[in-house]
C-alpha cells in the first residue's frame, strides 16, 4: 500500500511509496534536546526502473524545479535541484531499484556550494601528524585514536578533514599547527587563514575536537567559506553522539554564521578549486524501506561519510570510522569497479577489520590515521594484517610518525614532504 508523501516536492505517480520519512538531522544547528528547523528528510519509492526516475526528473522540472548537479554511473542515478527555495536531491539506486528523495532546508544548493579555479600552486594533500598514546590507551592526558587531512589547493586555500582530539591538541602541538598552516600557504601572520572547505566524517570527538580549539584560540584570524558533514540526527542515534561535536557546530555557528552549509548525501561531487570531492557512502544509504524511520547501525562509527577525492589525476579514499556494518550497506548497493583508488585512509585507526573496502579499492598506499605501535598491537595485528592483504606495494605511512604531504607527480601519488612530529600528552591549555 502506498503512503503518503510529505516532502515539499512533486509525489512520483509510480512504486510504493514507504510508510514513514527518515530524519537525516540539521547541519549546524543543535539537535541534543528536539528536531530542529533545519533537519534534512527522506523518502524512499520502491519497485522503480530507471525510465521512472527519468520521468521524474521530468515532473520536478514541469513544477519549477532547477537542476543544480547531476551525476550518473553504471549502477545508479544522483540529480540535484532546488524547488521554491529549498535543496532536493533525487536519487535512482538500481540495485535496490528504489527512488530516494532528500530534502535539505537552510543548506546551499549543490551548484553554488561548488567552485572550480586551477590556481598556480601544487596541490598537496597533508596527513597532519597527531600523538597517540605511547601504550595504545585512551589515558585523561592522551588518546589511541584521531585524525586530522589537510589539503592545499591549487588557489592556496585549504580543505581540512576532521581535526582530532582534544587530547592531541597541547600547547606545543597547537602552535605547531598554527604555523604549519602559515607555513603551506604563505601567508603572513597579519592576513587571515583561509579555509575554502571544512568536512567531517561523523560527530565523535577524535574527529571534530581540533576544530573546536581553533575557533576559541584564532576565529579571528582564519575564514572558514564552506563546511560540510554526515553528521547523523541526534534524535535519531543518540548512543555515541558525542556532544563536543554538538559545540564545535556551536562554534562553527557562532563565529562563521555566513559560511555555506552543506549535508553530504551519496552521489554528490563537490568541488573546491582544483579538487574534485565524490560521496560514496552516507549514513542514510543503511535505512530500508520496510522501515524508513529507523537507522539500523548499531556503531555509531557506521554513521561516517565516505568520501573519495580527486588531486591531479590520482584519487584517494576517505573511509573514516567505517565499520563492517559499512560494508554491507555498501556491498548490498554498489560494485568494485566504483571504489578504486590510489590510496585509502585506513578506517577507523585500525581497530576494524574491512576486508571487502579494501579489495574493492585495490589502493597501493594507506594512510594511517595511527602510531606504528597502535597498528601493531596484539588487538589489531589481524586488522593490519587486513590492510597488507590488499596494498599492491607495501605502502603504509603513520600519522603517529609525523605530517606526510602527497602530490601527484608526473601521474603518481608520492610523497613530497615529511615534518616530525610535534606534541605530547596534553597539558590543559584548551581547559
């Protein structure tokens, strides 16, 4: 029997409509206590071919709509557009043979959230080095676990992923930090730091405390344009949101009010200058149309986007925390042929076992958001001994060991650039 439709948009006159409307949550407002007015929403249509879909773009059209992006592959379809001045993102997933319709209010449209400039300088992406626990532990002055990408663009902006704990983050590694940043970019201690993109893989604190320290120490000294995550509902999934992620959304709130607003669904490709950044996985690809309220992840690490991007003519994967619940969302909707890369960040710190991502990637280096010691603890030598499995050549670099930058040089990912690292248990400067 079909329900009802209850997105701003034209209902499709075909499939079975499911009963119910999936809370994708908001962008940067806080979500702890109650929805808010900024949640995103889906519903999903089941039984549909891809002639449907097409005829549905069609209807979206005839109705006023405008096309801001549109993305097809072998398997599926993505199709963004605005309609009377709210985000939709319609999506054809042949495999489940399903439409997929988002709504995303108070987000920016898919066409001006995107810019494309070849600057003159050489893209570098930087997997900026972090201390981990000596021991392996989670400590009240140290952490196992964190991670921290940064990627120079072309037009000397720069695209930041995650930014790591706050027990990564002491006096000395802060300011180190802040030099770094100087350092890449050239730019002079007077001039702000200009931050063209900032994404999160998911709302745990290893990934968005870094963040936080920067906006209270030098929000006056850096714009930050874009800001971007998949970032489940707290209404939704409240076991392992953790709240410093809700303050550094405060934070981004209150100091950037003006930057653009993005919630990241499967099949986007955005861009910053020169680099191209492709969804490949969302945290709402796991809800089902037999029951399309719930969120059916038992790990909160599952609710992590998945992102490749693009730097020259070489590609690197972006697994975040993805867990094998992951997996089989992804192996369930998609194909190898779409996942490879010339590199991959090791999902999760090395704590899961992924033995499908990373075949299907077929990635000759991993990048290690762990120390050399985490990796090769008795826990997790089974879970290295995954990501071995599946490196071409033996290829591993250790955000524990230091800051790495990799360029494509005469078509291949290399590295170009090592700094030590710099840092130690934190001593309360952010108290």
């Amino acid at each position: 029997m079909t329900a009802e439709w209850k997105l701003n948009c034209p209902a499709p006159d075909f499939g079975t409509i499911a009963d119910g409307v999936f809370n994708m949550g908001p962008v940067l407002m806080d979500d702890q206590m109650h929805t808010t007015e900024q949640d995103a929403k889906m519903q999903i249509v089941s039984g549909v071919n891809r002639q449907d879909f097409e005829r549905y773009v069609q209807t979206v059209l005839a109705a006023g709509g405008s096309k801001t992006f549109e993305n097809n592959n072998q398997l599926d379809s993505f199709w963004g557009f605005t309609l009377n001045g709210t985000s939709f993102q319609a999506s054809f997933r042949s495999v489940k043979r399903e439409l997929r319709v988002c709504e995303d209010p108070l987000v920016t449209p898919m066409d001006a959230f995107n810019y494309s400039v070849q600057g003159s300088r050489q893209t570098v992406l930087y997997q900026y080095g972090l201390y981990f626990d000596p021991d392996n532990r989670c400590t009240d002055k140290t952490m196992n676990c964190g991670m921290m990408y940064i990627v120079r663009l072309s037009d000397n902006g720069l695209f930041l992923i995650d930014s790591g704990h706050l027990y990564q983050w002491n006096q000395q590694a802060f300011d180190a930090l802040w030099s770094f940043l100087h350092e890449i970019t050239d730019t002079p201690e007077n001039e702000k730091l200009r931050i063209a993109g900032w994404y999160f893989t998911h709302a745990h604190n290893d990934h968005t405390d870094g963040c936080g320290c920067l906006l209270n120490r030098y929000h006056d000294k850096i714009t930050v344009e874009r800001i971007f995550h998949g970032f489940c509902s707290y209404q939704v999934h409240p076991n392992g949101y953790e709240l410093e992620s809700q303050d550094t959304k405060r934070l981004l709130l209150k100091y950037f009010p003006d930057a653009m607003q993005l919630r990241v669904h499967t099949g986007q490709r955005i861009r910053l200058a020169d680099v191209e950044i492709e969804v490949l996985y969302a945290h709402e690809d796991a809800v089902s149309a037999d029951a399309p309220e719930e969120l059916p992840l038992r790990d909160f690490n599952s609710t992590s986007s998945i992102i490749r991007v693009h730097i020259g003519k070489k590609s690197v994967i972006f697994l975040g925390d993805a867990t094998a619940e992951t997996e089989r969302v992804v192996s369930g909707l998609s194909v190898p042929e779409l996942w490879k890369a010339d590199a991959v960040q090791v999902g999760h710190h090395c704590i899961n076992y992924l033995e499908l991502l990373y075949s299907w990637i077929g990635a000759p280096m991993a990048l290690m958001p762990n120390s050399y010691y985490g990796c090769h603890t008795e826990q997790n030598l089974r879970n290295l001994s995954c990501v071995l499995k599946h490196l071409k050549n033996d290829q591993i670099y250790y955000e524990g060991s230091g800051t790495y930058g990799f360029a494509d040089v005469d078509g291949q990912l290399q590295p170009i650039a090592e700094v030590p690292l710099t840092g130690g248990p934190y001593d309360g400067y952010f108290d």
